[in-house]
C-alpha cells in the first residue's frame, strides 16, 4: 500500500476500569490496561468519505470476547525497556535503513536519500532506526513518552512475545477504537475538530508542502495527548499507524455475525489501523475508525507503530 503510508520495503458497552499492575498488566510490560466486555457491533463503513477498495465495507456485524487493550501505543521508553532485557534488534537495524518523511530531514540528508517514485515524499535514510528516528544525528531526547516507530510488524511480534501480550486483531481493534459508539466516523463522534477542539494528531495544512501543526504537533506525539475515547484509550486516531495481527483482505463474509474473526490464514501483508500524524483529508483520510491499510512484515517507517492486547 502506499498513500500517506510507509512504502513497503519491498447499544454501549462500559469498560471496565483501568486494571492496575500485578492483576490485569504483563509481568514485563506494566501498561494501564483496560478490560473491554466485547460483544457484537457494527463493524466496517459504508461512508461516502471512505475508500471502498481498502474493503472499509461493507457495514457488517462481528462479535469480540472480552480482552484487555492497553490504554495507548507503545513508548520509545517502553520499547527501550524491552531491548534493554533482551538485547533484540529491530529489522531497520540490521537492515541499516528505514523510512523517514523527507520535511524531518537536513536538507544535505535529504537530498542523498533515496525516494520511492510513487511517495517521493520519503526518503530512505541509512541509520534511520527506532533510537534515531530521522537518521544520523537524531535522539530520542525528549520523545521517551513519544510511540516508537520504524518497528516493523516482526519487530511489533517479537515485543508482544516479550511481554506475553499479542497483537489486536483488526475487529478488536476496530471495536476498541470505537469507544462504545455505533457507527461513528472517529472515536469522538463524526466532527474532526468539535467546537474547534482538536482530539487527535494528523496532518493539519497542505499536504505534503506545508504543516502548519495547529493541533499542537508537527510529528509524534506523546502516547496520551488528547482526550481519550470512550474507553479510555488514547490516539486512536492519527499519531502512528498501528500494526494489527490480520492477514489483509478486502473480502469480508457478512452471511451471519462473525465470532472473534481473525483475518484470512496467509497473505502478503499485515493491516494497519488509525492513521498516522502524516494523514490529511486530501490524500489519506484514514484516521477514521473504519480505514484500514497495510504493509508488509519487513516494513518499517516513521509514522508506524503498535499497541498490544492481551486475552483475560
């Protein structure tokens, strides 16, 4: 897939309250996590804004088991912790180069870096990883709280095996995203910015020449900006695309309410959920709940990352 994308490298159910460390969060990875009651709901859209060829529809009911959803992405300081104990690294590092929006970079940077012909808008640094997320001579300083990124979906995995968590199926995701409303275009509702309230950090300007960053971010932001949904979860949203567990496909069975679907048993890529801050309604309108994308396992970039679940 491409679009603002990482190119590829080739009835209201109330949550139950956030479940404290030592009882609902992983030895390993103490995230606040929320305990969802799932049940069925109205998944997918049929909405004029949307893009029928990513198999955004049709509207269809799937029922969720209950499970557990942390409450936002996963940190660079989370992530960090991960490494620490067990010396892993991630595919942009052993390949020694990932994905970096061309506007981060110096000027001398940007232009010996490579760009795909269809998304010139990206650059391939070499020494663009998840500590140095513009490349050569960027840090992480300031960004602890910030969602990793260029984490491939492998590295996403190899984390979650880590923290004896997994990651959401497209359907939970989808459910947990919705915040217990039906059918809504965002997590908040169908307005982008109620009131003049910005909720959520995307692409704000002319896209890709311009941002003017008046939701408050030019790049990433911390895992808990912005007012959380109605399950209490952060960044639904924009910020970073989120790796999902699904093989993708633009099939959806819709004879009867699906139970706990898990996506076709093969396939070439993962799907991704929620948009990225590098999303705008000219070009990739996919921060809604619905829109979906994919990549392949080996891909990485900096508008990608994940969050984890895990079953009761």
């Amino acid at each position: 897939m491409t679009a603002c994308c990482t190119p590829s490298s080739g009835a209201r159910s109330e949550p139950t309250p956030i479940v404290p460390q030592g009882e609902g969060a992983s030895r390993r990875d103490p995230a606040e996590t929320v305990l969802l009651p799932g049940g069925e709901f109205l998944m997918g859209t049929d909405d004029s804004e949307g893009f029928a060829k990513d198999g955004e529809g049709p509207v269809r009911r799937v029922h969720v088991s209950p499970f557990l959803i942390d409450t936002h992405a996963v940190s660079n300081d989370r992530f960090a912790t991960f490494v620490a104990d067990t010396g892993y690294h991630t595919e942009a590092e052993r390949i020694g180069w990932s994905y970096v929006f061309a506007g981060y970079l110096p000027a001398a940077l940007r232009r010996i870096s490579p760009r795909p012909e269809a998304t010139p808008w990206w650059c391939g640094v070499t020494g663009a990883d998840w500590r140095s997320p513009e490349g050569p001579g960027s840090s992480l300083q300031g960004r602890g709280d910030h969602p990793v990124v260029h984490v491939s979906w492998n590295d996403a995995q190899a984390y979650c095996n880590w923290a004896d968590k997994r990651l959401p199926t497209e359907a939970e995701w989808e459910y947990a995203a919705r915040g217990g409303l039906e059918q809504r275009r965002y997590p908040w509702g169908d307005e982008l910015d109620h009131d003049g309230t910005f909720r959520c950090n995307i692409w704000r300007g002319q896209f890709p020449s311009r941002n003017t960053a008046a939701d408050g971010y030019r790049g990433t932001c911390p895992v808990d900006a912005f007012e959380p949904n109605g399950y209490g979860l952060y960044n639904m949203a924009g910020n970073v695309w989120e790796w999902c567990s699904d093989w993708w496909s633009t099939s959806h069975d819709t004879a009867a309410p699906a139970m706990d679907p898990q996506g076709p048993a093969t396939g070439a890529s993962k799907a991704m959920r929620g948009g990225s801050h590098m999303c705008h309604v000219s070009y990739c309108n996919r921060y809604r709940v619905a829109a979906r994308t994919a990549n392949d396992v080996a891909a990485s970039g900096g508008n990608t990352g994940f969050r984890c679940v895990r079953s009761p």
